[in-house]
C-alpha cells in the first residue's frame, strides 16, 4: 500500500506541473522561455505576397518583429499539442482515479 500512495503522490506531482506547464504554455506574453530570446538573429529570405508587403510597409510593421511573435506563438501551440497528445494517457487515467476516488483534500477543503 506504502508503494501505491508513493506512486500516486508522484503522478500527482507529475500532473501538477503539467497544469503549471500548460499554464506557461498558454498564458501568452513573454512567459515562454522555450527558446532563448537572447539568441543572436539570423537573416532569412522569405517570399511575401507583394500586395500585403506594401501595405505593411505603409504602416510602419516590423516584420522582423512581428514574425518573430508569430513563429514563437505558432511554436508554442504546437508543442502544447504534442504535449497533450504524448499525455494523453496519463491525463485520463488520473482524470478516472479522480473521478473514482476524489482528492486527496477532499475532506480538507471547506468550499
């Protein structure tokens, strides 16, 4: 029984960090820290549809800036996904232990 409370205590902890992971995940700003924003930039060449250029252009948008942002949010989305998917699993057997046998503060909380 000893070994069972010891593993359920670390899958708890697992499962606590995950939601503190999908919270930094998901909570925007500059709270990601899945690539180093100190990182020196590297030049690129990209084709953009010329229409849509010069109007950037005409109103003074970074692009640099502003794919750097896209790219870093369409980074963070993906791996919340594969995440996700890779823990999946684990997210529903703890959800059915939850759901079969409450938490452990159940009787501890008064709301």
């Amino acid at each position: 029984m000893a070994l069972f409370g010891a593993l359920l205590f670390l899958f708890c902890l697992v499962f606590h960090w995950s939601c503190a992971y999908h919270m930094r995940m998901t909570s925007g700003g500059n709270m990601d820290l899945s690539y180093d924003i100190n990182a020196p930039k590297k030049s690129a060449n990209l084709s953009i549809n010329s229409s849509l250029l010069a109007q950037a252009r005409e109103l003074n948008i970074n692009l640099s800036a502003t794919l750097e942002q896209a790219l870093a949010d369409l980074v963070r989305q993906r791996k919340r996904e594969l995440w996700l998917a890779e823990n999946r699993e684990a997210i529903a057997a703890y959800a059915g232990f939850v759901e079969e046998n409450g938490v452990f503060s159940d009787g501890l909380r008064g709301f």
